[in-house]
C-alpha cells in the first residue's frame, strides 16, 4: 500500500468510500476488465484503497481508452494481463477464484460501431457472451458487473427514463450493448450467476481518452477548449444530457455488486438537468480557455438523436442506497485539473 | 409452369393466394434464404405459383430444416445456390437485383442455441448482420423479411400479448432473435431498407424437418403418433399455445412484403385458445394411432415456461388485412396427409 500511495498521480476524491465497502471488498479477489480504461482504472484505483485483490485484463487496441498511464500507480500492487475477453481459455484462467469481475471491456464509440458493425459485434457481443460461458464453468459464484449504455433506449418517449422504458437503439452501439444486458440477465436466470448491468449516460472525468472525439464528448470539448479551440454546439444546443462523474459510477459499480446482482438493470445518472449548451460554457468556464461556436445540424441528425434524457434512478437508490454526488461543474474542475497535469500523457496516440 | 405442375408433391393450399399478391409478385425477383427449410420451401411453392422468378439459397447444414426434397418440384423452375448468409461476397452477389428478399434462414433449435451459443450467434446475429450489410450496399431498394420468434417475449405478462409486451428472452435463440429484429428495424431507420420482422408462434405444417424432436414439438409429435409412440405431457398440460399452420405464416410473409416493409415488428396466430393436451388429443385424432403419456415437470422447468402464449394480431391485420385462416384440426389433417405420402424423405436423418 505503502509503495501505491508514493506515486499516486494526483486525485481528489469527491466521492468518499463507504465504511461498508471497505469491509465488503478487503481480501477479495476482484478482476477488472478494461482495466486500463476510463472506468476500468478508476475503479482499479478505488479497490486498491479498499484492500482487495485486484487482477486488471485489457485487451490495449490501439483506438480504444485503454491506457498504461491510466494504471501506472497501481501497477506495482495488481495484477495486470494483457488479454482479450474473446479468448475463452484465458478468461477461464483469469475468472477462476474472483469473488467480483468488472465486465467493462467494450467498443465504446457508437461511430465506430457503425463503420464496424462485425468488429462492434464481436467484442461486445462474443466477448461478453464468452465471459460467461466461462465464468458459469470457472467461477459460478461470482459477482459479475456489466457497464451497459443508456444507448439502449434510443429515442426517449418519457421522461425520466426508467429501466422499463422501451428499448429500440438508434445505433449497432446499442443494439450490442442491449443484447449484452439480454446474455447477463439470461445467465443470471438460466444458470444463478450473480449479475447486473448499469446504463450509464454521458461519463466524464480523469482518465477518460483524449485521441479523438469519437466518444465522450464531454472529454473532447475539455481537449478542444485546453487547446483554446472551437467547442462546435449543433442547433440551439437546448438538448438535456444526462452527465455523469466518473466517481459517481465508481460507486455505483461498488454499491451494486455489493447489493444489487440478481440479473437486474439499473440506471445511473445526475438528476441534473443539463443542456448540451450548458455543458459547453461548464467546461469554458473551468478550462478558462477555448470558445464555442453554434453551427446548423446535418440534414438527417433526426435519426440519430435520442432527444432529451435525464435517468432515473430511484430503482438503484431504493436498492443499494446509492444517490449521485458530483455536480457538472465540480466534476469539470476535477477533471481539467487532472489533465492540467498530466496532458501529455493523454493528448499524444 | 408445366414441368413444375407435373412432379409437385400433393399439396391442397389451405389458404388461398390472392389476385393482389399475384399482380404484386409476378415477374417480381425473389430470394429466400432457408430456401430448403420448412418455411422457405412452403413460401417457395407460393411464389412459383405467382409467377416470381424465384432464387433460394441454403446452406444445407446437417442437423438443421433444409431439404432437398421439399423443393424438388421447384427445382426446374427456381434458381438454387447452396451457401450460407455469413458468407459476404456471396450475399453481395445473390442479393444484386433482387425485388424481394424473405431471410429465414436460421438455427432454428432454442436448445441447440444453448448447447451451442457462439454457433447460434455467429448464423441468427451475425449471419442477418451480414445480409442487411450486403443489402445496403447492392440492394437498397429490396423489401426484407426476417422471420423472427414468439420467443423475444419470454415470461408472458400480458394476454393476448402485443408487439409492445417487455421482452425479456428466456433462452439465448429469443435473445439472438431480438438481435436480428434489432438489426432489421436499424437498418431501415438508419439507411431506408424496407424491412420487416414477424413474430411466429409455434409453426407445424407440412415440409417441416422430422429428423428429431429439438423443435416443432407438433411435428415431433406427429411422427411420434404415425410410428403408433407415445406423446409426452409435462404436468397437466393445460398452458396455452398459438399453434400456426405453415400456409398461414406463409400469407403473412406474401401480404407483409406488399404492404408492411417500414421497419416494423408484427405478430402472427391464430386466436384459437389451445391447450398442450388439446394439441395432443388433435395429433392423435388427425394420425389414428399413438397415445399420450403424462409426467411430471422437471425440477428446474420454470425458468423456461413462458407461461401461456396467445398472440394479438390486431396490428398486422390493420396494415395488410392478413387474418388466420386455418384452425388447428384442419391444419393437422393436411400435415398427417402430406407425411403419410412422403414420410420416406423426412424420417431418416
């Protein structure tokens, strides 16, 4: 531990970790998938804290958020594997004996999902599926969590979006990602394996790739206004988005495997209701730098644009007690204080 | 037409074809994929008949529907391809030109899907994702049918049950089936292919494999009683099915590609409110021999009951004035007929 804390980059926690978790999570065996990824390596930094027994698999593909700096810190106490979900034999090798698994590695640009739709399919369709093809072999008591989208909906209908609303996605993105959710409800129900999945909406915060826009906008326009660029806002920019502080899903992740994995679906999300506009002047405003700028949407953006969501999320309160923490703007000091200091580790492919 | 009229299998259309679908289809470029398969040789006969040029691709695997004798007597006149629809450029090349497409081919058996879930991944998701990417590319314009499975429901909630019941699959061959709806109604919202899913109960009918009892447990049960066996009832068998004779699902399939092609999802049935013992009763009424044996259900049978399943078929009706015609006894009469006379080319494997 001691050898963790001396180079730990620097890393205010605006949300603290339970007493609860802590006991909860030392001396377990927990493995992380995308472990070097936005969520995977924050998360990795939170279990680490607690006391378990971290094992961290990533795939490192080139495009995708994977990143060695992400986990520099922890490389020392956890294990680390550089591997693909894909591989049947190593994930019955890494699965045995975790008592939680992280499922998070993922295609996560719903653009490239669609100028790849084979390659979308495999990995976050196959690879997920042959996760738990091998877990129900190799370690059919764990506590398996699947970070799932809020892509899932598609168009919203009403507001807010429970996890009862319809599903029908706009893109491949979430098409894979809703039948990843279909595979770990049914291997909960089929087999007892202990799972759930959270749909996320807009994740921001440190860690988060910086090599190109493709996802996390939130984290693009930080880049572009750091670089004191244009911030391109479509339309009127009224749409609401549901932005979401990486520490918020942290703990999200931490307080349902804890409680919540029999099979279900859960939202995460602010309760904030943020407009695309909005957003841009909070990340002007903690940048001190960079300028936005309003252009026409293309012609056929309708089909693509889910309309406003805002997440609710009295299911995962009513059952871990979870609420979110971190509000837009204290989320953005964070984070661009965060890339402040180590921007070169994330700037550069 | 002649050399087609003189070797076509006794065949009494229980459903008639209509003057539209004759004026709508003649001339017209045909392909069906499954074209050996039970429905795809059905739907075959009919297009024929309707004066469509007629291309079936199959890929003849083993354990599956396709048969070469349920299209003997077409063969003259369609174009055959043995092949499969994960196979790219093939698709390219048989999908060039095509009016019509009807894309049934399938693993078909929701325990060999669970046996068996890469394979059943790889044909029911990644096989359809194949042809809508070939379709947008060389046939835009193309109508496409897929046929899709009472199965995306799961656990019934609602009766009788609409296209908007929650669909929660209880096996991985429903959740590979809601991926290719998924599919389909994407690439018609995304790139304006004409496509269409239909939602099929439980099919029987003639040219329907017999080779083994993994699905169509009418079929099954009808080779059970003709070989004077015996017809297994778990628990009371009083849970409602929707049992559909093949000239129905293949009006459904003719009158849906005519009119219903904007994305959408339709349910097929009959109405008629059948129990598992009354389904029994009619096989052993219509074959004359065999009896029926009641046990008890498996321990686990639960997770895999649906409860009864009876489909609301308001919505294909409104759109293309489809109705159920033939009613069970009827159905079963015509199938026992057609088995009794070419039982040779169905009972070997």
């Amino acid at each position: 531990m001691k050898s963790f804390m001396k180079n730990t980059p620097a890393y205010k926690r605006l949300v603290p970790l339970s007493e609860e978790s802590r006991d909860f999570f030392v001396g377990k065996k927990v493995l992380i998938t995308g472990g070097s990824g936005f969520l995977g390596s924050s998360l990795a930094q939170s279990l680490v804290e607690l006391g378990a027994s971290v094992t961290l698999l990533d795939a490192q593909l080139p495009l995708y958020g994977g990143n060695r700096f992400n986990i520099e810190n922890v490389l020392e106490i956890v294990e680390f594997v550089e591997g693909d979900i894909r591989d049947y034999e190593l994930m019955r090798t890494v699965l045995s004996g975790q008592d939680v698994v992280f499922n998070l590695a993922a295609q996560v640009s719903y653009l490239d999902a669609s100028d790849q739709p084979f390659e979308d399919l495999d990995i976050n369709g196959r690879g997920h599926l042959t996760v738990l093809e091998a877990a129900k072999e190799v370690a059919p008591e764990a506590t398996i969590v699947f970070s799932s989208s809020r892509m899932v909906y598609g168009k919203v209908i009403e507001l807010p979006v429970r996890e009862d609303h319809p599903t029908e996605p706009l893109s491949l993105y979430g098409i894979h990602k809703l039948l990843g959710e279909k595979y770990y409800a049914y291997y909960a129900r089929a087999f007892g394996l202990k799972t759930v999945s959270i749909r996320i909406p807009n994740p921001y915060g440190p860690r988060q790739q910086m090599k190109h826009g493709k996802y996390s906008i939130v984290g693009w326009f930080v880049r572009q206004a750091m670089d004191d660029g244009a911030l391109t806002i479509y339309g009127d920019g009224k749409q609401a988005r549901d932005y979401l502080y990486v520490d918020d899903i942290v703990d999200a992740f931490l307080q349902v495997s804890q409680k919540g994995a029999g099979g279900q679906v859960y939202n995460v999300g602010t309760h904030e209701r943020v407009t695309f506009t909005e957003m841009v002047d909070a990340v002007l405003a903690a940048t001190g730098s960079g300028h936005k700028e309003f252009v026409p949407w293309p012609e056929d953006y309708e089909r693509n644009e889910t309309g406003d969501y805002i997440a609710d999320t009295t299911k995962l309160e009513q059952v871990t007690g979870w609420k979110p923490q971190v509000m837009l703007r204290e989320g953005l000091e964070e984070t661009v204080a965060y890339y402040k200091k180590y921007k070169d580790h994330y700037w550069s492919t």
